[in-house]
C-alpha cells in the first residue's frame, strides 16, 4: 500500500485519506481508507481455491467459484463508502474508538454482481429474514471474533452487490479481494471484505459485531439496546480551502462533497460568519445514485481576518445536517455542521 493514508494503527490497519484526496468525485484505490477488524491476507487467496458457499435458510444451498461468479450479468454503480467512526475525533466530547477526522471516506466506481442473482439461484425460504456475511480474514485477538455481520434480507435483495472490481481494477487485497459484500449507502461495517461465507438466517446474527459493537447508545446504556448502525446520516465536508489555511483577499474557492447514503443530496449551503448566514453552493461533477455530490461555492473575501466556514447539506427527504452531532459511547454518524468546519486566515 502506498503511504497516501495518514494511519492510526497498524494491526489492525486503520488509515484515514488525507483531505487532498477526496477532492475528486472518484478516489483512487490507492488513497482509499483503511478499516479493519482483523489482520489483511498477506497474499491474495487463488481464485482456484475459493468458493462462496451459499446456505442456511435456502432451498438448494450452493457453492459459487470465481469463474461462475464472472459469467453472471455485470453491474457497475457509484458508492460513497464510509467508516461509521467517521468525524470522532471532531466531536467536543471524547469518544472511544480510531481518531478519524473527515477522511474515513471515499467513492469509488464498482462492478460486480447483485447479490438478489445469488440468492435467486438458492431459493430463499419464506421466514428468510436476515443475511450474514462471512470473510476469511484471520481475527487479531485472542478470542477468536469473526468478523460477522448481518443485514435484512430486503437490503440484500434490493440493494447490495458483491463486488470484484473496484475503479475499474481487481479489488485490491486491502479492500476485500476477490469478493466484497456492498451494501449501497450503508456504512462500510455492513459491507464484508474476503466474502467466503452468506448464510440465511431468520433473525439478524447475533455476536460480538452485531450485538456489542456498531450500536449507537449512551453512557451507561446496555450497547445491545442501541441503534444498529445501517445508513449514512446527511454529511458535508469541506475539502477546500484546509484548517488554518493563509489564504489571499479575493476570490476564494470553498469546495467539498456531501453524500446521504440511499438518498439524494438536495442542496448545499454554506456560511462564512461561523452560521450567521447561508448562502446555496452549486454542484458539480457527476450525480449518480449512492454515491456524494461534489460542491463548490466562490466567496468574495473582501477583508483581511480569521474566518469560520461551515457547510450544511439538506438530502432529498428533507432531512437537514444538525449543527451539532448527538454524541455517542463509541461516536458514530457525527454529521455536525460545527464538527465540520474549518478556520482559515485571509490576509
């Protein structure tokens, strides 16, 4: 992996894009982050070894090799993918967890194949209700934990690909070779990397990953009885100019990205004076579904001073980024406008 990520552990490998980066509507596999439970295979797995293997709750469960998967119909979508910690470190109260700023996120163009052509084949049963996902990376701590994670069988059926290319190369090892589990507009805990294993169950799967961790609940608060964490909250980020930047009297290009998840982006709008006024940003780039909407805004800086720029998106349910973001044990989904600001010096 080329040292484009600023990394925060090593084993795992934790390692956020540095904001530079995230100033394309696609962001190269290179500096795409790192999020991981477990250790990444040294070595690619040989396609000739693996299978998927299909089971639980079907009719006629089913053992996939990689050939079988590439001779079944294409498809080809935007994701904006995100780590659920996203933001922690930007909350005013400390939260447990890998300090993430902004760059615990990324887009990237995906082929591969729908999972619904999968279980089609193996006949999902009628109190089919959840789907798990199983990797063959290896858990890093003495217990033992896979890495498990489950999501609704009408997710998975509507809206989750597997996929084996990423920006139009193989998936890259560190990002889930030869198979990973999509599920569009969600965070990246429900998209399993080293796909191995589905298994159809009625309830969702219940262990440590779906039942300790990725819940949002509050101190004191038994975690289980949390929120799942599923879709990603309306966000924008500032991408330009960056914190404490110098910047000269004039024109001043603010630019960022804002992204909802499985809803569209409705608006952007920014403000110079730290919220006092708001003014709309224009998009640009492409708009494709799942995947962020990239903005810009040109502000005339007639005056020398410290200015706080902040940004809020508004999606296409209405739904308007909160000012500040509802803290959590672990700092899951900050989508705070203030969070998100930036100060920059006009001289």
């Amino acid at each position: 992996m080329e040292k484009k990520l600023r990394v925060m552990s090593e084993r795992p490998m934790n390692a956020e894009t540095p904001t530079e980066h995230l100033r394309s509507w696609i962001t190269a596999n290179t500096a795409f982050f790192s999020r991981n439970q477990g250790a990444i295979p040294e070595d690619p797995i040989s396609l000739s070894e693996w299978r998927l293997v299909i089971e639980g709750l079907v009719e006629t469960p089913h053992s996939f090799d990689f050939d079988q998967i590439l001779r079944m119909p294409k498809a080809i979508v935007s994701n904006t993918l995100e780590c659920s910690g996203n933001g922690r470190s930007l909350l005013k109260e400390k939260a447990s967890g890998n300090p993430w700023t902004i760059g615990g996120v990324g887009n990237a163009v995906w082929g591969g194949v729908w999972l619904r052509d999968l279980l089609s084949r193996a006949v999902l049963k009628p109190n089919a209700g959840h789907v798990a996902c199983e990797g063959f990376d290896i858990p890093l701590g003495s217990k033992g934990v896979r890495f498990i994670r489950s999501i609704p069988v009408e997710k998975a059926m509507e809206s989750t690909l597997l996929a084996y290319e990423m920006n139009g190369e193989p998936l890259p090892v560190e990002h889930g070779y030869p198979l990973r589990a999509l599920a569009l507009g969600w965070t990246g805990a429900n998209c399993v990397k080293w796909l191995s294993k589905i298994t159809v169950l009625e309830k969702p799967y219940e262990g440590f990953f779906m039942d300790k961790v990725y819940r949002v609940f509050g101190k004191g608060e038994d975690p289980g009885s949390g929120r799942v964490v599923t879709g990603l909250p309306v966000k924008s980020i500032i991408t330009r100019p960056l914190m404490n930047e110098i910047l000269p009297v004039g024109q001043i290009a603010v630019s960022g990205a804002a992204y909802a998840g499985e809803v569209d982006i409705e608006k952007v709008e920014v403000s110079v004076d730290n919220g006092s006024t708001w003014t709309p940003a224009e998009f640009i780039g492409p708009f494709e579904p799942f995947a962020w909407r990239h903005w810009q805004y040109l502000w005339e800086a007639k005056e020398a001073g410290t200015y706080k720029i902040l940004s809020r998106a508004t999606d296409s349910e209405g739904r308007k980024q909160p000012m500040n973001a509802v803290w959590n044990v672990l700092g899951y989904g900050n989508n705070g406008v203030s969070e998100h600001g930036i100060t920059v010096q006009v001289s």
